[in-house]
C-alpha cells in the first residue's frame, strides 16, 4: 500500500529569479487581465495599489507551484496548500500580507477555463482540508518549453543573514540595527551562510512524519547577535529547528538515511573551561552539596546564574527546591537562593569572569562560530549538518567523521 504523498505549504514569498521567468511570468498576467477584462469580470479598474497586490499575488502563486512541481522531493506530490478560513488570513491573524480576503478570487481567475493554470481543490472547515493547488496540463507544458528550473525563482527574505538586535534604552524594545555589509567581519559571516544556505537548499533532506505541518523546504540559516557581534550569535532557521528531539531522530532523513544528534556536551561551560586554559571532562552538574535538588535542576540554576546573574531569578526558587536546600526553618528563601549561588560560583571559581549576562554572550558568540565552522566544513566535503543550538544532526554513516569536525573547530575556536 502506497503511503499518501505530502503537499507543500504555500509560500508567499516565492519570486521570479530570471530574465525568462519574469518574461513568463508577464505573460500570465497580461491574459489574466485580458481574460478579466474580456469577460466583464470587473466592474471598476483595481486602484493602482490594489492591481500592484494583484499582480504580486499571481507571481507568488505561480512561482510557488512551479517551483514546487519541478522540486518535488521523494514523499512529496508537488503540490501547493494553503488555508484560506477567514481565522487564519491576513495581517490581524499574523498571516502574510499577500494571503488575504482577495486571494481566494486570485486563484478562482487563475483556474478559469479560459486561463487554465491551476487546477484548484477547494478546502473545508468541515473535513479539516486545506485548498490543493496543482499546476494544470498547460502550466507544465509552459513551463517545459521555457525551460524552466528551480534557480529560475528565488525567495525573498527582507531579514539579512547576519542580524544584530540592540536594546532602545528609552523603549527597552529590541531592534534592528542596520550593519555596514562591507565590514569583513559581517562580510565574512554572511559569505558563510550563503555558502551554507545554497548547499542544503539542493540536499537531500527530508521529513516523514505523517499529518505534519512541516514545510521541508525552509532551510535557510541566518545568525542573530544582541548589543554587539561579539555576543551570542547562534544559527537560527530551517524547518527542523521547530521539530522536537525525539521526532527528529525517528522521522528526519538525509540521503535516505536516518539521522543521529551529535552535540557539545555542556556545551557554555566547555568552551568557558576550555579558553581559560584547561579542558575539563567532569560532569559540570555533580555538585555534592547541591545533590538533593537533581542534576535537571542544578543544570538549568547554574546556566540560568551564567548567563543573567542574581536578576535572572526574578521569580522565588519552587517551594519543591527550598524545601531540600533550606539548612533549617528560619532560612528565608532569598538567603536558600544567594547560598545556591555561591556554592555554584565556587564550584566553577576557575571561570568565574564569566558569571554575568555580559561575558556569558561571549561563550554564546563562540559557540555559534564552532557551529557554524562546523557545518560549513562539512558542507564543503559534502556532508549534511544540520545545526540546532549546540547541536549537529547527521546522517548515520557520517556520524564519526562529523564528531572529528566538530571536535577539531571546537579546539580551533577555543585556542585550546
């Protein structure tokens, strides 16, 4: 029994990317219009603002679902879906702009006999069914004779690949800050996930759970840095980042093979050890006076206190917690928290510099440069890695040589 292909979530974002495409593209439009026009569809002109939406909204359209049938990966229909309920459209509902109260007759022109260039199964709130989109006999036709392929579209992404996010003091809202792209060091960073972004867009990298809303086709990568480039800086993106642990090692493969997690283990407290000298292999969370409260919870203290100090616990510790670290009755629960703490402190006194939000943004910055060395190395070799955290996934046969690459940039970043 063949198991039921997955359609592709739509995505508005999908553009022409050549002279040939955007001349194919202008040529649907002008006979939508014309059909339009012909039949008396319209009462009125559109307003210049709403043919320009109009226009955008045929080009995402046909794009997507020509992109997506000559991309159609194993598992895939190469088909397009995408909800149109009035609770999940528009700007209110978080939704893309283009993806609106008007898109629905969009796509009904667009699947008109006289234009024929979807084929459209229409959704219900009933059944639970999204609208289908498929490219009609005449659009694959079209498409072959302009010998159309995948790298004659492309995605736009107003966000950049290398972003720093600053703090306005009189807001103490995060923004955007606008980087000079020819300073090297940004130069240099962007250049990486471009490299990168453009090898796992062509992988061979697939998801197959069932009744998912995963769209394997989101794998670009960009980095994001807080206050200045030299702090934090991980790799975010790609669809498997929103997929748990457990599902991606049972349902994430590459190259037809199951994948495998290989991670730095404590990773933060690693690389603070590791620049300060010393290469320490001692379970991070084995404090023997803190034993009573669990490793789990120990380990998530002692990287809350790393990373924002006394202000990160703005909240009392559980009662659960003070009842095993409180020494006697009287014990107020802020003495049980400061005790904690400087137990902690003690036990990793060797890089105590780094127990405050500012140095701790440092070892994140590293970290994000060991993976991102990581996975651009391997890529270079032909090897998928998929970054999540401190994380690779990789397929199973690569699992050794990964674990070296990753070992030696780990060593090669630290200067250790």
């Amino acid at each position: 029994m063949n198991e039921k292909k997955k359609d592709s979530f739509f995505n508005p974002e999908r553009r022409c990317a050549s002279d040939v495409s955007r001349i194919w593209i202008r040529q649907i439009i002008s006979e939508a219009t014309g059909y339009e026009a012909g039949q008396g569809l319209r009462q009125r002109k559109r307003r210049i603002t709403d043919q320009r939406q109009f226009e955008e909204q045929i080009e995402a359209l046909v794009s997507d679902v020509a992109y997506t049938m000559l991309y159609a990966p194993k598992g895939r229909s190469g088909h397009v879906c995408l909800s149109l309920s009035k609770q999940k459209i528009g700007p209110k509902q978080h939704g893309h702009r283009l993806i609106n109260s008007v898109l629905g007759k969009t796509l009904n022109l667009l699947s008109e006999e006289g234009i024929g260039v979807f084929k459209v199964s229409k959704g219900s709130i009933q059944t639970g069914l999204q609208t289908v989109i498929q490219p009609s006999r005449r659009l694959q036709v079209s498409i072959k004779q302009h010998g159309l392929r995948t790298d004659d579209f492309r995605t736009i992404k107003e966000d950049p690949l290398v972003q720093l996010r600053v703090r306005d003091l009189s807001t103490r809202k995060q923004r955007l800050e606008k980087l000079d792209l020819s300073d090297p060091e940004v130069a240099r960073m962007t250049q990486e996930l471009i490299e990168i972004n453009s090898f796992l867009e062509i992988a061979w990298i697939e998801y197959h759970a069932t009744g998912d809303t995963v769209d394997e086709r989101n794998r670009r990568l960009h980095r994001v840095f807080n206050q200045s480039l030299k702090r934090n800086g991980l790799a975010y993106g790609g669809f498997w980042t929103g997929i748990s642990k457990v599902d991606r090692l049972a349902y994430l493969y590459i190259d037809d093979e199951p994948c495998v997690e290989i991670d730095l283990e404590s990773a933060v407290l690693q690389i603070a050890y590791a620049l300060v000298g010393k290469m320490d292999k001692r379970d991070f969370y084995e404090i023997p006076s803190l034993k009573a409260i669990g490793r789990d919870r120990l380990k998530k203290y002692t990287l809350m206190h790393l990373s924002g100090g006394r202000s990160a616990f703005n909240r009392p510790l559980p009662e659960s917690a003070q009842r095993l670290l409180r020494l006697h009755e009287e014990e107020s629960n802020e003495r049980v928290l400061m005790r904690m703490l400087a137990i902690i402190e003690e036990h990793h006194r060797e890089i105590s510099q780094y127990f405050n939000p500012d140095k701790a943004g440092e070892l994140t910055y590293v970290l994000g440069e060991i993976m991102v060395s990581t996975v651009l190395r391997l890529a270079r070799n032909n090897v998928v890695a998929l970054p999540v955290t401190d994380a690779i996934y990789v397929k199973e046969s690569a699992q050794e040589y990964a674990r070296q690459v990753l070992q030696r940039c780990f060593l090669e970043k630290t200067n250790n």
